[in-house]
C-alpha cells in the first residue's frame, strides 16, 4: 500500500520532512509500505529543484489532483501564507486526509484554519492537527533540506478540542518516525514560550546587528567581532521575510517578552550605572548557573 | 639561550600562552632557543594543576625571585586584579623586562600600569605594553588551556607613548609566534570597540538568561529553548566575576553602548507595535546582509 503525502512550500521545513520519511521508510524491510512525495508551492523553480535533488517523487500543479487520495499534508511555508494556501485546499480536502503544518506560531494558524475550513467546510477543521517543529537552522530552501532535521528535535503539537485522538497520535506518529520528540501545548501557550525562548532572541540578535551596520565605523567593529558575536548573532543570519511573518503572527506575546527584556535592561543598567558590583556578579551567576543546568539536562536526555 | 617568561594568572589565557609559547619553540630546530615559563599566582592551587600539566615549568611565590632574568611577563589575572599586582611587581621589575598582559579592557589597565610604575617607578611605565588576545571562550581554568588558542585568532596591542618601538615590536612577535594576527589601537578606541561587539552581547545574554530564569514557569521555558537559544546565550555561561570586572572597567562606554542598544529596540518595538511589515523586514535584512558579508570575509581571510 502506497501512502500519498502532500508537501506545500518544499524549503527546508518540508523538504527535510520529506528526506526524513522517505529516509525512515528505506530503512524498513516491508515492500508494502511505499511513500509517494507529491510537492506543492506558489513557484515553480524550488519544486523542479526538490525533484531534481529527489526530495520529492512529483509536483502537482492544482490542488484537486494533489489531495486526491492524499493521507497527509504538510504545511511547510512562512506562517504568513498559511491563511490563503488553507482557502485554496479546503474544498479538495478528502475526509480521510490529514493537514498538519510547520509554521513557528500557532494561534494564528489555528485561526487560518477556522476561516479557511470553518466557514465553508466546518467538519473539515478536526482534519487539521497543528504543529511546529522545533528545528529551525538559518540556512532556507530545499537545498538545505536535510533527512536528519528532526533526529532527536522536539516537536510541539496543539491539537484543537475538535480532532480525534486518533488523528493527533497519527500525526504524532509521522513525526516520531522522522525521529522528533512529540509534546503537546495548547496554541496559546505554545506562542508566550516560544515568544520568549526563539522570537524575542531573534529579534534581539537582529536589532544589535542592525545597530552596529548602521554605524559610521561599521566597518571597524566588524572588524574586532570574535566568535562570541558569531555566535550570538547566527539567528539574524535568519529569513528576513520568515521572521517578519513570524514575529507580526505572535505580535501580542512577542511585544510582551520585548517589554520584559527591556525591564531586565533597565535593572541592568542601574547595576551598571551605580558599579554594583555584587549585584551584576549575582545577576551574571544566576544566569549562568540556569543556562549550565539546562545544558546539562539536555546532554542527559540525548 | 633560554628565555624566562612569566605568567601571572594561569588560567586559561595565561595558560594557553604558555603552551603555544612551548609548541612553538618545540617545531624550532634550534637547540639554542629554549624557554623556560614561571607560574606566579593568588592561590597554590591552579600553579600545581599547571605545574602537573606541563603548562608551566616551575612556581615562583614571590616577584623577586618570579622576575629575576625575566624577559618577558604576561598579566593573564582578570582586570578587576591588575591594580594590585602591577603595584606588587613593580619594584622588582628588571630594567630589559617587558611586561604585556591580557585584560579585556585597555584604559582601565593603562590607568592601574600608570598608578603602579609612574608613581614610584616613572622610568618603568615603557617597559608595559598593553594588549588584548580575541580568544575568549566560556571554559576558564588552566584545564582549558591548549596551544593553538591564539591559532588565527586577533590580537590588540594598544601601545603608550612611553613605549619604544622596539618593545611593541617584541611583545608583537611573541603573540604573532603564538599564531596571532596582530593590530593595534589607542586605550579608549580600544574600549569603545569592544564595548559595542563583545561587552554588550554579554551583558544582553546574561540579561535574557536571568529575565527567563527567575521566573514561576522558567522550567517549562528552558524545556522548549532549542539550539538558537543555546547559541545566542552560549557568551552567558562565562566566567561571572570576570565579566563583572570587564563591565565594571568599561562602564563608561558600555552605558552608551547599552542606551544605544534600548534605543534600537525601541524602535524596533515601534515597528512591531505598529505592525510595519516592511519597515521590520528591512530592518532584519539589512542585519542578515551585514553579518553574511562578515562571515564572508572572514571566511576569505582565514
């Protein structure tokens, strides 16, 4: 039995989705379970290289011929394109097929989905189990695409009260044969975590970036830049477009965290201001000592 | 002819600068080129460790004896501890001896040399010449020093006026012998520069880690923190009582690069706010640019 999986936006969130299960299923002994890649997307370039490089089996040019007989779709493209690409697919959507997605926020994809499948299609909605795997990389494009993406990844789904458990473990389960740790958040949550944990650290790294290249003697500091600036600034080396999405999706929680941080700046500077030299000592132990432990924790885990 | 260096502080900048000292003497075929290198320190403890490591080939416990037939001395202590031992060692100073140390902050060190060896030893202030090695790392401790820690890495002389030509030209040999590149600024430039990419970001990754880490759900948000987390604050596991005395030296210019940075994400905050698509991505892009053509060329230098 072939299953038939849909890839929309083949970059490297779909592309190393698709290597990753075509990767998993090579390695099972069992002639019957086949996977056939179809590609979809809004150009036609990156889908003729995916399939050049083998990521996927064939491109579909409508959605009437790519979800007929599908088992599951993939979502792979910036959160900001969700809403029409959902419009386009909801009334092709067989009732057996699954929809999940990648995007990086998740309450505005859940509401994507409501006005795409709510409106016209309302049974259709528990068919769409949202998730986001955490394995971003600042490199894009299917040429990044690699099948050990998700190896030992976390993937977070946020499930709405309408999907069958199920249709929840059937998506978990894709994800876990791409070799992904699955856990569960409702949308709501998963965007203040994430809002502090990626989306304020990007744009943190992205505006101290932006400052020093506007400066008259950008040239200089670049100059003196070390590996402890690299490494703080690989994430604005990011998608500009993808981030911009990502950041005005989750605007609400993200400002939050900015306002937050900005708070922790200011007790920083008073520190720093008054020579408070137990206090800034305190305040850098602190932080190392959390950031040591969790290092720990995760070696642990692996 | 064996060369006397000494090593004050050896941690893992005084003991790196050890071991590539040796390794490099070790390639030369010449048997006439011999070093030897005396650890001098605030606590036994780490001498012993170096002793026992091959770093360092003998402990000397006092500065007369340390500086004896001295040729050359590294100050490898954090700057919040130069003061006092510039104070201590300048008595015994030979008059051929050239002192350099390796303090991440210039103006504040020129200040110490100039209190240590101007007030009682005016003729002694030539003999030091400051400088900078770009090779930090979050590990310290002479367990993390190795030899090619300085391996293609920057080095920033900042000469005084009292300096002779031929002592910047010397301790300049020694870092390039180390497999440095060498350049030179003035004290404050110097300060001015690393306050922007390299005092900041560590403030600013302290500053996130601290913010998350002191809050009721920090577990859950440290539990979903991913690898542009762990990049972004790699620089907030350093060394907490070094940092402290590297922001305290260079407040001054650290205070306008912190007030610079609050303005940048003000605006950014504006951006986001007013929900300016554009404006953010350009915003980000231009970052994105900036720090691609830096790793670019430093990719073409290396």
């Amino acid at each position: 039995m072939t299953s038939k999986v849909v890839v929309c936006g083949v970059g490297l969130i779909g592309g190393s989705f698709a290597l990753a299960i075509k990767s998993a299923l090579a390695s099972v002994a069992n002639e019957r379970q086949k996977v056939q890649i179809v590609g979809m997307g809004r150009t036609r370039a990156p889908l003729e290289q995916a399939l050049q490089l083998g990521v996927i089996d064939a491109i579909a040019t409508d959605w009437a011929s790519a979800l007929t007989g599908a088992d599951l779709v993939l979502l792979g493209m910036p959160v900001g394109q969700m809403a029409p690409v959902m419009a386009a697919m909801a009334p092709h959507l067989e009732a057996h097929t699954l929809v999940t997605d990648g995007g990086s926020t998740k309450a505005d994809v859940v509401a994507a989905a409501r006005a795409a499948f709510g409106a016209h299609f309302p049974s259709k909605i528990g068919q769409f189990v949202p998730g986001h795997p955490i394995a971003g990389a600042e490199k894009s494009g299917v040429a990044a695409a690699r099948a050990n993406l998700y190896l030992d990844k976390r993937v977070v789904l946020t499930p709405l009260p309408e999907n069958a458990p199920e249709a929840v473990r059937a998506v978990r389960t894709v994800w876990e044969i791409c070799g992904a740790k699955v856990s569960e958040l409702a949308p709501a949550e998963h965007d203040r975590v994430f809002a502090a944990v990626s989306h304020l650290p990007h744009l943190l790294a992205f505006a101290l970036v932006h400052d020093l290249a506007t400066r008259d003697n950008a040239d200089q500091l670049f100059g003196f830049a070390a590996s402890g600036f690299r490494d703080f600034t690989r994430i604005a080396s990011s998608h500009p477009e993808m981030w911009r999405d990502i950041c005005l999706a989750n605007r609400n929680a993200l400002l939050k965290e900015l306002d937050a941080y900005m708070m922790e700046l200011m007790k920083t500077r008073v520190l720093l201001a008054s020579a408070d030299s137990a206090g800034l000592e305190e305040m850098f132990d602190v932080a190392r000592t959390r950031r040591d432990a969790w290092l720990d924790a995760l070696e642990n885990a692996a």
